[in-house]
C-alpha cells in the first residue's frame, strides 16, 4: 500500500510581512485547489512581534522601544494574543477540512497536530506533553503574551508553554501554524508591552532550556518532519509556487502603513 504524500515548504528566514503574506496565500491556494495537506517550516529575520487578529495593538505596544529594538510588528490573519517571534521555529500546516485525515472539527486537528510535534519534541529528548487547558492552582492571566497561558491541546514541557498555536478556518480548508521555541527569546515580548514587566519563566520554556543546552535548528526542522511523517503515515514532496502565485505574494507583502512619529512598522496582511 502506498503512503499518502503531502508538500513539505522548508523555507528560508523572512521578515514578518513576507511570513504572514505566504501563509494567506498557501491557505487560499489549498481553497482553490483541494491539494494535499502541506507542511511549511520558517523562521523570522529580522526578529517580529505578531498581533493576534482581533488584538487592537496601538494602545499596547511600547513603541518606542520596539523601534529601538528594530522589531517588526505585523497583525497576524489568526486570533490569539501578542507574540515575538525570536530564537524559534514557525510551523505551518495547511489542509482541506473536507477530506481525511482533518474532516473533522476543529479540536481534533489540533490534538492530530499536537500529537505531532509532541512525537518530534520528544526524539529529540523534550518531555512533552499535551495540555488539557487547566490551569495550575492560584494561576492567572498577568499580560497580552500568548505565553502567558495553555490553552486545550496545546504543548507544555514540565507544565510550561513550548509551543504556541492558532488556527485559522475558511469554507474548505484551515491553517494553522505555531512557534516552536528554540531559546528564551520569545519571552522577552514583555518588554514590548506598556505597562507589563513581568517574567514568563514559570510559565513558559524552550527546548535549550529544557535540554540545558542550545539545539541546531536544522535538528528541530528535521524532528518535526520525522514527527509527522510518523505520525500520519505520510512522506513529503516539495512544493513550488506559480509565477502568478509569486507575484500576488509580492504584492501581498508590500501591504504596509508607515506610522507617524516614533514607533515601528505595522504590516496588515
């Protein structure tokens, strides 16, 4: 019996506006086409907080420092709360909701995925688990980080946050993608917020600190491909793009508004 084959999208190091214009454009690709589910790995360059698609993020930021920083800050097309993408890897899967393995609804992709990238995690010797949602006895939410708290399915190291999700639904098809933290990095997105200097640590981790010592990412990239391979049965092809589909990316990633004074970019995509 042959194994089902999905693409597999390993691509380079972007800025936040080119990241979030491909995801868009995958996601409509796998509208318009029913093509087979696609894996896509990447990271950012240079290092970019992302706003949660309902998150107002004018009164939150501190934008002063975020241009200091030179941070790019981009509204991301699904919910959740602020996150800073630095010293992590972006997985992104992209599917047909209308055929298997994900028709089905929505909290058992997520727990399929989880199941994933807790396999991938673990080759590489990270006790992870998946969370039920709880939280911990006298928890509480202290600011507008996505690491601030563990939602349902999602994947905790030692109780820890170590991967942070969000998905996104069409008629046909769903996206979602998550940052695997590689290093402390992404915690420092508190500094980034008015108003809300407070540590992450306890709850939230990464596989160098996990491992006590920093991991190549290419090692990560691999893990995650041989954790999903393994756990849907499948093998990966590549996936290109059109000459048109690289065009609309372009001009998708040139989308952006210069604010006035001091403060950061903000790419809407």
């Amino acid at each position: 019996m042959m194994m089902e084959r999905w693409f597999l999208f390993d691509d380079d190091p972007a800025p936040g506006a080119r990241n979030m214009a491909m995801d868009e454009l995958l996601l409509g690709k796998m509208e318009r086409e029913c093509i087979a589910p696609l894996l896509r790995l990447y990271s950012f360059d240079p290092a970019a907080i992302t706003i949660g698609f309902h998150q107002a993020p004018a009164p939150g930021l501190d934008r002063e420092r975020i241009e200091r920083d030179a941070v790019d800050v981009v509204k991301r097309f699904t919910g959740g709360r602020a996150l800073l993408h630095d010293g992590e890897l972006t997985y992104c899967i992209v599917a047909r909701t209308d055929r298997s393995p994900f028709d089905t609804h929505l909290h058992a992709s997520y727990m399929r995925i989880s199941e994933a990238l807790v396999r991938a995690l673990r080759s590489i010797g990270v006790d992870a688990s998946i969370s039920d949602g709880r939280p911990p006895p006298g928890a509480h939410q202290l600011s507008k980080s996505c690491l601030d708290s563990v939602g349902r399915h999602e994947i905790t190291a030692r109780g820890r946050k170590i991967v942070a999700s969000a998905q996104r639904r069409t008629r046909n098809s769903f996206l979602q993608h998550g940052s695997v933290l590689l290093t402390p990095a992404s915690g420092r997105i508190v500094d980034y917020l008015l108003g809300e200097r407070v540590s992450l640590s306890e709850r939230a981790t990464s596989i160098s600190e996990e491992l006590g010592g920093e991991v190549e990412p290419s090692l990560v990239r691999k893990a995650v491909v041989k954790g999903f391979e393994e756990t849907f049965r499948i093998s990966f092809a590549g996936l290109g793009l059109s000459e048109e589909e690289r065009e609309v990316l372009r001009g998708e990633e040139g989308i952006c508004v210069e604010l006035t004074g001091s403060g950061p970019r903000e790419v809407v995509v």
